[in-house]
C-alpha cells in the first residue's frame, strides 16, 4: 500500500503542476489579449483624432499639423500603452479647444465682442486725438480765414474716419476661420460712434485748454 499510495501522491502533484501551468498560461494569454485590444482600441481613436484634425484645418482653411515620429517605446507594453493614453487624452482636450478658438476672432478670441470691438474703436479714436490737437493748435497759432473750413472738416472727418477705420478693422479681425458668413458680426456701432464721436470733445477741450 504504502508504493500505491506514494504513486498517487506523484499522481495528485502532476495534475497540480499541469493545473498551475495552464492556469499561468491563461493569465498569460488573457493579460496579452488586453493589451492587444487596448492596443486595437487606442490606434482607433488616434486615427479617429487626426481624422478631426485634419477635418478641423480643411474647415479653418489652414495647413494641418504635421506628424510628428513616434517615440521610442520603453520596452514595457503596458507602460507604453499608459503613456500613449494620456497623450490621447491631452490631444482630444487640444482638439476641443482649437474647434472653440476656430469658431472665435482671430484677435482676442476669449475677450466679449463689446470689448474687442471697444479697444479698436478706442484705439482708432486715440489716434484721431493726437490728429485733431495737433491740426487744431497749428490752425490756432497761423490762423487766417480758411482756418475756419479746416477746422470744420478736421472736428467732423477724423471722428467719421477713426469709426469707419473701427468698422472695416472689426470685419477682418473679428470674422472667425469657421462660421457661417452670412451671419452679421457683431460691430457694436452704437459703441464706435459714442467712442469715436467722443474725440471731437476731447478735442476741443485740449484746443481750449
């Protein structure tokens, strides 16, 4: 009995042996089977995000991106993998944000139209200023009486510039690379008028002064 029972001991330890081994086979081909299929899944939505990108640069009429090569992989599947993940995820956040600045101005796209359209008024209008006290102190000093018709036409021409300088400004660099053309932008011209016609004050307070 005791040769029997040491043959079955051997017995019970093979099965055990061939038991663990392809319980480590499995492990094995289940651990590379998820890697190939986040390998098959992260490949998708890269080729799904440069899809869009490119898609993107055709609507915005610019060049797409170029691609860039691969790095080199650190010989690990699975921190590979991680590090490509993230890459995709920092791309897909990219890609949102370059659809949000394409359908904005191309100056100042975070800033409100109201306050875009306020600083090239503005910035129009500070040029109708120095304009205006320097032709007005010229025809103060002179003088003479066709001083009186170039005063005329430096207080009303320079506002009406400066506005229509404002206005043609505002439809190049408020117009978006994508959105719909037939859509007004906003110009805000009760504001350039207010802005620029503002000058003519100004003007005359620094003519008086």
């Amino acid at each position: 009995m005791s040769a029997f029972d040491d043959y079955l001991a051997q017995l019970r330890r093979l099965d055990e042996a061939r038991r663990t081994a392809d319980e480590s086979a499995a492990r094995t081909a289940t651990a590379a089977e998820s890697l190939g299929q986040r390998t098959s899944r992260l490949a998708e939505q890269a080729a799904a995000q440069r899809a869009a990108v490119d898609e993107l640069a055709r609507a915005a009429r610019v060049a797409p991106p170029q691609r860039v090569p691969a790095p080199p992989l650190s010989g690990d599947p699975a921190a590979d993998l991680d590090t490509a993940e993230a890459d995709l995820r920092v791309a897909a956040t990219e890609l949102e944000e370059a659809r949000y600045l394409a359908h904005r101005a191309p100056l100042l796209p975070r800033w409100r139209a109201d306050e875009r359209n306020g600083l090239i008024y503005g910035l129009f209008a500070l040029v109708c200023v120095v304009v205006q006290l320097f032709v007005l102190r010229e025809v103060r000093a002179e003088g003479g009486p066709l001083n009186v018709a170039l005063l005329a036409a430096v207080l009303i021409a320079c506002p009406l510039a400066a506005f229509l300088l404002g206005w043609a400004t505002i439809g190049v660099a408020a117009r978006p690379k994508i959105g719909d053309e037939e859509k007004r932008l906003e110009r805000n011209y009760r504001l350039g008028l207010l802005i620029c016609g503002s000058t003519l004050i100004v003007a005359c307070l620094g003519f008086f002064s």
